[in-house]
C-alpha cells in the first residue's frame, strides 16, 4: 500500500507541476506531431507493401518506423523530464532547455551535487 500511496502523491506532484508550468504539455504535443511527420511516410508504405505481398520490403520500412518512432518518444520523454526535474528543483527552465539536454543526451553537471 506504502507504493500506490507514494505513487498517488507522485501524481498529484506531477499535475501541480503541469498546471504551474503549462509549456510542459508542449513536450507531448511536438512529439506526437513529429511522429505523425516522420513515421507515417515510413510506415505506411511499409504496411501497403506487406499488405500486397512484398513481405521482406514491407517489413524492413515497419521496422524502421518503430525504430524512428521509438528514438522520437525517447528524445521527447528526455527533454521533458529533464525540463520537469528543473522546474521542480526550483530552477528555471524552458522547452529550449529540455531540448538540449536532449540533444546532448547528457544533463549538464551541477556544481556542489554529488
């Protein structure tokens, strides 16, 4: 019960954060449209080909629209828990923030925290 209760208070943490800082929902919302940019024209060819029968073809471009789309939630999911992690602490941060830290792959080293 002690992790449903820390879970719910996770929760509550988490849609207090969101509404004190909405440009969070930004996070979600660019990579849904991102996905929609870059995995549709993959995908859907690739589902046409194995649907019509060119099965080795078809296959690989599925394949390379679950890769892309899943570095996209990665690199999104990124950005917008390093974002979230500053705002909580205190610090300022913004969608430019979480970006670059996303795009380094590595959050920048504080000064005094071990």
């Amino acid at each position: 019960m002690s992790q449903f209760r820390r879970g719910w208070a996770l929760s509550g943490a988490s849609w207090r954060a969101l509404r004190a800082h909405r440009n969070l929902v930004l996070f979600p919302l660019y990579g849904g449209i991102t996905l929609l940019i870059v995995v549709a024209p993959v995908a859907g060819p690739g589902a046409w080909l194995a649907d019509r029968g060119d099965t080795v073809p078809g296959v690989l471009l599925i394949a390379a629209s679950i890769y892309l789309a899943a570095f996209i939630t990665t690199f999104f999911g990124v950005g917008l828990a390093a974002t979230a992690d500053r705002l909580l602490r205190g610090e300022g941060a913004g969608i430019g923030y979480g970006f670059g830290v996303a795009g380094r792959g590595s959050a920048p080293s504080r000064a005094g925290r071990s």
